[in-house]
C-alpha cells in the first residue's frame, strides 16, 4: 500500500510531502541531496571570490561560501552508515546538476558580479529556503526530532544569508541595464531549476494538489 500523504502544514495550498517522503531510504535521499546542492554552493560561491572586485560583494560570498560548507557537514552527519554509505548518498537530483552548471557558467568572469549575485540570491537561495521550510512542515517531531533541528537551524542560516544577498543585489543594481542582466541571469537559472522540480529534485517544496485544493 502507498504511504500516507504528509501535509504540508504551513502551506496554504494543501501540499503534501512528495511520494516516498516518509521512508528511511526517501529521508536519505532527501538529506544527500541537501548535502550535495550545500556542496555545489560552497564551491559556485568560493569560486567567485578570486573573480569579485567589489569588496563587500566579495567578502559576503566568502562567508556565505563557508556557510554552505558548514550546513553541508550537518547534512552529512545525518546520513546512515550503513552500506552503501554516506558518500554514496551524496548525490545530484536528476536535472539539478546542470541547471547549476548553466548558472555558473553565466556567471563567470570579472564583469559578472550582477549576473552572480542574481543567480545565487535571486535563484539558488530561495529555492533552498523554500525545500527546507517545506520539508520542516512535513518531518515529524517525534520521530525525526535531530533532522528537525538541523532544518530550522539551516533555514535561517539560509534566509538570512538570502536577505544579505539580496541587499546587496539591490545596490549593486541600480540601472535599466543592471535590472535587465538580473532578470536575464534569473531565467537562465529557473528555467532548469523548475524542469528538474526544484533545487533538490522532484517534490522539492511538496506536492501540490490538482487543481490547488486543500
């Protein structure tokens, strides 16, 4: 028999968790993808550092680098041990891979800095913050508490470094010209994003019903 639907209880359109969500191999699943997109963060954003020249933008990927770091280990404390392992978990969602290699690729080079800041705090970020605060609706404190408090630990590590982008985003682009390379970069990395169902795959912020109903 299928599992039971989670509701997504913070939702005000009636997702539920994406089939699979409430099994020990669904969790795993989730919780590697989480450690691989925090891993491919850590190096879109360190990978920019040397490319920045504006300081304070350069400075904030740094330390947003190093955040994505440190929430990646989290992640992959949380994995089983057991065969086939932790690293063997650690694994892109179908689709998600090179949807962020689009992204960086845009981005590269020294001139790039609002097409970065755009990709980064405009997709990759929000995308982030949306599965986490979905998945923290559906995990059940009672049998999933340590996965509970990893998830509301990242999510505002996660929002707080988005609103930080952000501010950033939107003093460095100030012009008609700026807004266009934004709007630009922003669609080159959505697109993909949402053909793969989201930052970690398929089901990434819930399922939602036909038709929208609750």
């Amino acid at each position: 028999m299928p599992e039971p639907a989670r509701p997504v209880t913070g939702s005000p359109w009636g997702a539920t968790a994406p089939e699979g969500a409430a099994t020990a191999l669904g969790l795993a699943a989730r919780l590697g993808a989480y450690c691989w997109a925090e891993q491919r963060l850590f190096t879109l954003l360190g990978g920019w550092i040397t490319q920045v020249p504006e300081p304070d933008v350069k400075l904030a990927v740094a330390q947003h680098a190093d955040h994505a770091a440190w929430r990646a280990q989290r992640w992959y404390e949380l994995l089983p041990t057991a065969p086939p392992g932790a690293d063997a978990l650690v694994v892109a969602p179908a689709g998600v891979a090179p949807a962020l290699d689009t992204m960086a690729d845009l981005a590269d080079g020294p001139d790039r800095t609002v097409e970065k800041l755009a990709v980064a705090y405009r997709v990759v970020f929000p995308r982030l913050a949306a599965a986490l605060r979905a998945h923290l609706d559906w995990s059940p404190a009672v049998s999933e508490p340590a996965v509970g408090r990893v998830l509301a630990i990242a999510l505002d590590d996660v929002v707080a470094d988005w609103a930080a982008g952000e501010r950033l985003l939107e003093a460095v682009a100030g012009s008609a010209e700026a807004l266009g390379r934004v709007a630009a970069a922003q669609a080159a990395g959505e697109v993909p994003l949402a053909a793969a169902g989201g930052l970690v795959g398929l089901g990434s912020t819930g399922e939602r019903p036909s038709g929208g109903g609750t």
